[in-house]
C-alpha cells in the first residue's frame, strides 16, 4: 500500500499561516506540520498544537532567513557576513549553499543551534516526531550531517527525507513554466545526493520516507481556464501546447505526481495560510499559493483522489511508531 505523510511547513510564521495549518488538519487532509522553534508565533503555534492531539508536530530548522535561537555570539559562524541585520542568519538561499558547500559553517556551531531549536519545542511540552528543515537546507551534506546529530542528542527519530523521486519528476509538466522548469532542473541536480542520505540515515539509526513531492510544484498558480482545459482535453484524446500548459496549475500537478509514487511511505510538503498583511510583511514568495494548496487540503475532491488512489494517509507519529513495531 502507497502511504503519504501531507505535512505542513512553516508552523509558526504568522497567525494566519497556524490558523490554516490546525484547520486543514481537522477538516482536511494534513497530518503533521513542523514548527518553526524562532517563528514570531511561535507561543501561539505550542497552543494551537495542544489542542490538536492528532497533529504530529516536528522542528522546521532554520539555518537560512531567520534568527537564531542560540545566543549569535556563540553561533557566529552560520550568521551573514556584512549583512546590513546584524545576528541574522543569510537571507539569500544561494549564498547560503555556498558557504555550506565550501565548509564555512562551523559544525559544531552546526549541531548547538539544530539542538537548541529542538530542544525550544521540546521544552513547551511537545513531542518533536521528526525533523526537516527551512527551504529544505538539509540537502546539503553539512546541514544533514548536523541534523542526524542533533536529532541522536534530542531523541527524535524520523527526518524527512528532501529528494523527490525520478518517477515523479515528469519533464513535460514543467515546460513552458520558467519558475517551474528552473526548480525541476535543481530538484533533478540535487537528486545526485539522494544515496548518500540514505545511507547516511539508516548508519545513524534514524527513519526517513522513501522521498518527497510537492517541492517543484508548491507556488504553481492555478489558471483561471483551467478546468474547461483539461476537459476539453480529456474529451477529445488531445489538446492544444498552449491549453495543456495553462491546464497544469498547483492542484492537477500534483495530482498527476501523487498518482505516479510507486509503492512506499512518501511525503507531501504543503504551505497552507492565509494572505494577509502578516504573511505579506514576512517577505516570504508563497502568498496566493498559500490559500489555494488551504482550499485544496480541505476540499473533497481531494479526498476522494486519495480514496480512489488507495493511497493511506498518516502522520510522521504513525510512520516512526510502525516501523518500530517492524524492526527485528
């Protein structure tokens, strides 16, 4: 059976952002979410976590744009060279993968801030289930060797597992799309570390899914001519270029790479929220696409693919406690 954790990242961002998690939790499909341990709502994110028992709830690390939890004294190193704020970690995801490529963080620095954001959450009362990280950092060697020691200190099992699987990686979705085309093509360069992590995981003892989607498609807007597209499509057994790119928007994407996972426990990465003017002050690019993935997670139509896909939805406790039962 094709089983699939849908957790939502960025717990802890804005009100709006909690608000959209816990409910396409209760009324949707989401089964875990991941909390940002320096979020500006963090306080109300521990709340709002409580009263959903269900909801397993992991550490969203941040090691690029953010601030640290540990004192920036004692974690230098990760923080931006002449940035103009000061004790803030680089903004910039390309500047931080190359001084991450070329070992400029210091890598017990490394482990002390991973650790210290765990342990924040730990202390409000909660039980961390898994790990993954703020714009998915730990594909890079460094920041993975970091959280697989992080996670054997504090106790947490599982961690996601950041490589989207080749079989669901289908070129002609992503054509004539230039956001989408340039994300597929450094989901598909990045894929090369996906064994290493792999060993490196099961070496360490630690649980991972077989691999994750919704990476290059979160952001996809839908187009508003979209359905009668694919219809049209579906209708006749073919379709214009320009209807068939117009057709593919965030919901038929991923539809399209759920049905495609081969057997396994897979991951779905969503980013449920609202826009609202706090959501636009965070700077963050994922604004309109988050209140169409909060429609979708709580839509029937949703459910119902799942149903029809017989693919098993569970959460990142259910995952970690199965494959305990499983171990010799």
């Amino acid at each position: 059976m094709r089983k699939l954790i849908v957790n939502a990242d960025d717990f802890g961002l804005t009100t709006g952002v909690d608000r959209a998690i816990i409910e396409t939790h209760i009324g949707g499909v989401v089964s875990s979410a991941t909390l940002m341990a320096n979020g500006a709502t963090f306080d109300d994110a521990v709340t709002a976590a409580r009263s959903a028992p269900n909801l397993s709830v992991g550490c969203h690390v941040v090691l690029v744009d953010g601030t640290p939890v540990s004192p920036p004294d004692a974690v230098d190193t990760l923080l931006a060279i002449r940035s103009a704020e000061p004790d803030k970690f680089y903004s910039s995801l390309s500047a931080f993968a190359a001084r991450a490529m070329l070992g400029g963080f210091d890598r017990d620095q490394l482990v002390a801030e991973v650790t210290a954001q765990i342990r924040k959450i730990q202390a409000a009362g909660l039980q961390v289930t898994h790990l993954d990280t703020h714009k998915h950092a730990h594909v890079f060697p460094e920041i993975f060797a970091a959280l697989l020691r992080a996670a054997r200190i504090c106790g947490v099992r599982a961690i996601r597992n950041p490589f989207v699987p080749v079989k669901a990686m289908h070129a002609r979705q992503f054509k004539g799309r230039p956001d989408l085309w340039k994300r597929y093509g450094q989901v598909r360069m990045l894929h090369s570390f996906s064994r290493q992590f792999l060993q490196q995981t099961k070496r360490a003892g630690l649980l991972t899914p077989d691999g994750v989607v919704g990476v290059i498609e979160t952001g996809a807007l839908e187009s508003s001519g979209k359905s009668s597209a694919r219809s049209s499509g579906a209708s006749s057994g073919k379709s214009s270029g320009k209807n068939s790119r117009e057709s593919y928007g965030y919901s038929s994407l991923l539809r399209e790479t759920i049905a495609s996972l081969p057997e396994g426990a897979w991951e779905l990465v969503c980013h449920p929220g609202y826009n609202d003017a706090d959501l636009r002050a965070v700077g963050t690019r994922l604004l309109d696409s988050r209140e169409q993935e909060r429609r979708l997670l709580t839509s029937a139509e949703l459910r119902q693919f799942l149903e029809e896909q017989k693919i098993c939805v569970i959460g990142y406790r259910e995952f970690g406690e199965t494959h305990a039962k499983n171990r010799p």
